[in-house]
C-alpha cells in the first residue's frame, strides 16, 4: 500500500514475506497466489506492498538471469503486487523446524553475506516499480556478539566498503538507488543505537544506514525519539522500518506460567530486563537471557521485553501485553514532523506457525486475514498520523 506525508512523499507499507518458507522461485510465486493476493483483496488495495524474502539460491539465479527477473516482476504486476524492500537477514531455511542462532551465518566477516547482499539489490534494481524513488534492502546487523574481536571487525569492515562499492555500481549500471540496512538486534553486535552510532559510523551513508525493527527498539529499552536522535547525530539514515510489537511482561514471576506458553523451538527470542537500559552490555546476564527458556530459568528482574513478535492488532492476553506503545511512539516520532522519517515500511511478523497454540492461525485463509488485519491496523495508524491513502487524495498511484 502506499500513503502520502504531507511532505509528499511516498510511504511505502507491506507485509514481509518471511513468513511464509518458500525458498524458490515457484514457491514464492504459488505463496503470492496463497497469501498476498487475498490479503490484497481483503484490505480493499489497487496494490500492495510485499517485503520479500528470497533465500540465497533463488536471489543467485534471479541475479543472473535478467529474463527471470523480468518474468518475476511481470508475475507481480499481474496480481496487484509491487517490491520496493527485500529482506535479506535469513540467508535460508528461515522456517525450519529449528533456526535459533542459525539466522545469524554467514555473517558479515564473510563473502558469501557480501554476495547474497549484492545478488539481492541486482534482484531488486529490476523489480521496483518505475516511480518508486529507491529500494532498500534489510540486513544482520554485522554478526552475533560472539565470537567477536578486532579482527572479525576489521574483516567486516572491508566487506561493507565492498559492499557500497557494489550498490554505487549499481546505481551506475540500472540508474536506481538501493540502500541496505543494517539491523540492530537483541543479542548481536549492533544491539541498541548507541552501538549502531559507534560501529557503523564512517559508511557510505548514501547507500548504507540502519533498518530500525520496532521490537527490537522496544527489547532494548530504547525511548524512540532519542534513538532516533542518535542516529541523526550519527548522521546513520533510516533505510526502512520494520513494523513490529514484541511481548512484554510487567511482573515476570506472576507471569511466568503465561510465558512458558511462548516457548517454542524455532526462534530465538532474546528477553531483556528493564536494566539493560542502564548497563554498558545489553546482554549482561544480570538483566538478559538470549532466549525465552533461558530467562524463566535464570529470572532476571522484571520487566520483560522478549523478542517475540507478536501481531499488531491483537495483543497477548493478561498479564502479558505486547510493546504497541513503542510502536506508536516510534512512529510518531518519524511521521509527524515536517518531512517523513522514512518511507520504506513492512509489518514483520514471522511468528505466526509458534504462536501459542491457541493463536496460531488453522490454514492458509486464518493467515491470510491475520495479515491483513496487521496491515489494516499498521495503515490506521499511520493515517491517526496525518498520513492519507489513495482513497483519501483521490490519486491513484
């Protein structure tokens, strides 16, 4: 979908497609047929926006093959879809039965992370829509935090100069901007703005920034306009958004047997107490675990933010509530100023298949409708903001 800022730019919305565990070039087109077109229908939407995911080997034989790309894009166009942002974080395998830590290799002290990148924004070059003004592609923010030296550092460093240098070739070749993101994550290098100001500072900020996942923010304690301030300081760009709650426990102990329920074995899902705010580690066991399970053994202080992305317009039950305040915050604080504060959007979450039983969806039209009532509440939102649709400019874009 796409809004306007009274800027008048043009907000980009979607829904990432990470979701949904096709890693071919077929697969993703029978999920689109299975998911994003009925989602589209539901929302009432000439187009809608798709966050898409492609894994390693369909982004290398798509970057290879510009016939495929044009066959893609044709397929998109044909159902009322359009790809200004890719997600680019899982490398592959993002829904089998166990990821945990594997979502973090290869990183970026590695080549084959440096080439899917790039295969990626080649992919993209190609698939966004002739008005758009740039695409942008999400990324792991450098690596898990261990192990981690100067070393490693300095590997991914000359990687990520590697990596502008592409994305600036680009550019030359196609005539279209794309921009990558690196994402600050509970857990990893880059856990909180601070460490994204000190360890990213120095790039190509034309090409490279931060995507700032809204969860994440909240996990870490973060108030959003001062993160945001950070990052302005730091002159670090907000390449996209990742629309996204995470659950949250005000009394740990008189909510732990509602917890246990989240614990599920596919995803990590990083909790942070309240402290973490505070400590020079975001990860200092005295308020962090690095997953649910862990956390409910150890007990750190409450409260909890626990790195679970819950869906925005349906909340967790008591005592459990979910972070949608540093969601709105976070959005106020993007849109509501004189220009918008980015214009690449997705509503990320991934978590359907582990949600509790009792909230998972049964078959593919439960998930579909969960989607589009999480890109319904996501678009209200941003209209409560001052933002207007299509419907209510009377353009048609």
């Amino acid at each position: 979908m796409r809004l306007r800022h009274a800027d008048g730019s043009t907000v980009h919305l979607g829904y990432c497609t990470n979701v949904h565990p096709a890693e071919d070039v077929a697969g993703i087109l029978a999920q689109l047929d299975t998911y994003a077109v009925p989602v589209r229908q539901a929302l009432g939407a000439d187009r809608l926006g798709l966050g898409l995911w492609l894994a390693a080997p369909a982004a290398a034989e798509l970057a290879t093959d510009p016939a495929a790309r044009g066959r893609l894009r044709a397929e998109l166009a044909g159902r009322g879809l359009e790809v200004v942002t890719l997600n680019g974080f899982p490398y592959a395998a993002f829904q089998a039965p166990v990821v945990k830590g594997a979502v973090y290799r290869p990183d970026w002290t590695s080549d084959a992370r440096l080439d899917y990148t790039l295969d990626l924004a080649r992919v993209l070059a190609d698939l966004l829509p002739d008005d758009a003004a740039r695409g942008s592609v999400s990324t792991l923010p450098l690596a898990w935090r261990h192990p981690w030296d100067a070393g490693r550092a300095d590997a991914a460093r000359r990687r990520l100069d590697r990596l502008a240098a592409g994305l600036a070739a680009l550019e030359r070749d196609t005539g279209r901007r794309v921009r990558v993101g690196f994402e600050p994550e509970p857990g990893c290098v880059v856990e909180r703005t601070d460490q994204a100001a000190a360890l990213l500072a120095g790039m190509d900020t034309d090409r490279l920034g931060v995507c700032l996942d809204l969860a994440h923010l909240a996990c870490a304690w973060e108030e959003p306009t001062a993160a945001l301030d950070r990052l302005r300081a730091a002159a670090l760009p907000v390449v996209k958004v990742q629309v996204s709650a995470a659950l949250e426990a005000a009394d740990p102990d008189a909510a732990a047997t509602a917890l246990a329920r989240w614990v599920e074995p596919r995803f990590l899902h990083q909790t942070r107490a309240a402290g973490c705010a505070h400590a020079a580690d975001p990860a200092d066991p005295a308020y962090a675990a690095d997953d649910l399970d862990a956390a409910l053994a150890e007990r750190p202080p409450g409260p909890w933010r626990v790195h679970y992305h819950v869906p925005l317009h349906a909340p967790p039950e008591e005592p459990l509530a979910s972070t949608l305040p540093v969601l709105r915050a976070a959005l106020a604080a993007l849109y509501t100023g004189p220009v918008a504060g980015c214009d690449h959007l997705d509503v990320e979450t991934y978590t359907w298949g582990v949600l509790p039983a009792a909230r998972r969806p049964r078959g593919d039209a439960e998930l579909a409708a969960g989607i589009a009532a999480e890109l319904a509440f996501a678009r209200d939102e941003l209209v409560a903001l001052g933002l207007t649709t299509p419907a209510t400019t009377g353009v048609r874009r």
